[in-house]
C-alpha cells in the first residue's frame, strides 16, 4: 500500500509535467541520489570502483548519447566507438598542449569537438536512412580508429602508439593519473553524468526533443507539418556525439588512463552500447542506465559466482555472457521492443492498482 497516488494532487500543469509527477518516486530518486553523492564514496572499494561503478556511469553516458540519436530520432549508428575515440584523444590532446586547462573543461571540450565530427558523418542522414545509414556510421567507425592509428600527431609521435592521461586535479584533488583513488574518480563521473542527464532529459521533454520524435515515428509527416529535417538531424547527431565524446574522454582520462585505439573503441564498443539501449529501451532515459547497468554488472556477476564460485573456466564464462546478451536482444526485439523500462513501466502500473487488477 506504498505506491498510491491518494492525495498526491496537482495545482498548477507544471507540477503535473515532472519528470516524477508522483511523490513516492520524486523521495525514491533524491534519495537514491543523496546515496549516490553522499554513502558509496565512503564505502566503496577499489574493486567495485573499477569493476562496476565507474564503467557503469561513464557507459550511461554514451547510452544516453545514442538513445537521443536511435531512440528518440529514429537514426541507427554503428560508429559510437569511433566517436568515444574521437573524444579520447581530443581530450588526450587538450590535456597536453593546454596543461593548466582544467580537466572538467577538458571533457566538454572533448565532447565539442565530437559534436563536430559527429555532425559531419551526420551529413549522410539527410539523403539515407535505415539500414544504409547504419552502414554509413559503421564506415565512419572503421575510418576513425584507423585515422587515430595511422596519423603520428594523434598519439604525439609515441612509439607504442599508446595515449597516456596526465595527472590533472580539482580543488585538489586528483582526478587523472596513475595515483588517483576509486571515489575521486567515481565523483567526477557522478558529476558530469548527473549533469549531462539532466540536460538531455530536459531537451527530449521539449521543442527539440519533440522533432526528434516527428522525425523517429514519420518524417515526411513532420516536414508537412513544419518540423526541419536538416536542423532535426543534425542536432540529434550533435547533441548524440557530443555525450558519446565526453563518455570517450571520461573513458580514457578517468578509467583507463592509457588506451590504444584498436582494442578500447573497436567495433565491440559500438555494439555494446548498442546493445545497451536495445535491452534498456529505445526512447528512454531511464532505459539507458538499466541497458548499462544490465552489461555492466553481468559479466561481474557471471565472473564471482561461476568462475570465482564455482570453478568454470573464464572463457567459458564468457561465452555464456555472449549467448545471454544475444539470447536477450532476440527475446526484447520480438516480445517487448522497448526493453527493460517498458517492463519497468508495466510493473509500477500494476503495483499501483494491486490487488485489483488490471
């Protein structure tokens, strides 16, 4: 008898327009994240900085960067790791031609660049659709890591063609580098993920988010009815790389701190997030962090309990984690298109009105 709405009243249609209109899910998500800021700073460990929380914030990023372009806009892209490369070595660039630059600044200006590059491989989006735009972004894809892997400037002549993060500090406070510790760099993710979510959720809840979604269900519909297809789409692509290059900035910098192009944003990248948002949920912020979560936590979850519990071999593990992954895509594109949110929704509309049903 917790979730009801008796009472929980509207005044005004702007109360009525939250995000979280219901008063039991607005307390759920401050306290959620006054936990998030506040408690597993102090609690966690390296292990679980590293292992889940950290790459869990820094893929809910990019998730919500292409959630905005598929999800919302309706334009498939196979290239999301080629533009968190983009990003990486923006940022990897920035950090040492511009060493007083503050790292926060470093990361959005990572993203701006991204933005650009992004809007370019979006030209395409004006003449193709569909499956030859999917092949278009994934060219683009290909094209970007063997930019970064052939062009010297890139990497600053290295050797190793290895990139490396500077150590860089916020009011003190190392955020970059070898020495850095787990909850400095998980606050910093936090940071930048708690304010990038809430830019986008703000942006698909408005003018711009609405011709995204014209262009999504029918655009020759919405260019009758006024919506411009050039300036629709090439935002979605801005505003969609502009995230994925800050999640290859936050990816480099922040959690890895030392990449090489070929084996941290191939191919494999572009489909994992992909597949984020496909188990997550098309069209849905909160299915951007469920997707996350989801891939990030199931390769934990398989490598503690049959690896670590009871003795499988590790590739055998990850084998497992593929057919799962893969199983789950068929399962959610044939029974629920909308994934894990939509399941989400369904559950917290018949737990409203239990025991009656529905």
């Amino acid at each position: 008898m917790i979730y009801r709405e008796a009472g929980d009243f509207k005044t005004t249609y702007r109360d009525d327009s939250q995000t979280f209109p219901i008063r039991f899910d607005r307390r759920a998500y401050y306290a959620l994240v006054a936990v998030a800021f506040l408690v597993l700073p102090f609690v966690m460990n390296d292990y679980w900085a590293s292992a889940v929380f950290v790459p869990f914030l820094i893929y809910s990023i990019a998730a919500i960067g292409l959630n905005i372009l598929t999800g919302y806009c309706g334009q498939v892209s196979l290239g999301t790791g080629g533009f968190m490369a983009v990003g990486a070595y923006a940022a990897y660039k920035l950090m040492t031609a511009f060493p007083e630059l503050n790292i926060f600044f470093v990361v959005l200006l990572s993203g701006g660049v991204t933005a650009g590059v992004g809007v370019l491989f979006g030209l395409p989006s004006l003449r193709i659709k569909g499956f030859y735009l999917a092949v278009a972004t994934l060219a683009a894809q290909f094209f970007l890591v063997w930019l970064f892997n052939k062009v010297p400037w890139f990497y600053n002549y290295s050797a190793s063609g290895q990139i490396n993060a500077p150590e860089r500090t916020i009011f003190g406070i190392i955020v970059t580098g070898p020495s850095t510790p787990a909850w400095s760099k998980y606050l910093f993710c936090l940071t930048i993920l708690f304010i990038l979510s809430w830019v986008a959720r703000n942006l698909t809840r408005g003018e711009v988010g609405r011709t995204w979604m014209a262009i999504r269900d029918m655009d020759i519909a919405a260019e009758i009815i006024g919506v411009n297809p050039l300036k629709a789409k090439l935002t979605a692509f801005a505003v969609s790389s502009f995230f994925v290059g800050v999640a290859g900035a936050l990816f480099f910098a922040v959690y890895l701190g030392a990449v090489e192009v070929t084996e941290a944003f191939g191919i494999q990248k572009s489909f994992l997030v992909l597949f984020m948002i496909i188990i997550g949920g098309l069209g849905s912020m909160f299915g951007s962090f469920a997707g996350a979560a989801f891939l990030v936590l199931l390769p934990v979850f398989l490598k503690n309990a049959l690896v670590g519990g009871l003795g499988w071999p590790t590739d055998l593990a990850a084998h497992l984690e593929l057919m799962i992954v893969g199983a789950l895509i068929i399962v959610f594109l044939i029974a629920e298109p909308h994934g894990i949110a939509a399941l989400w929704r369904t559950a917290k509309e018949k737990l409203r009105l239990w025991p009656f049903p529905h």
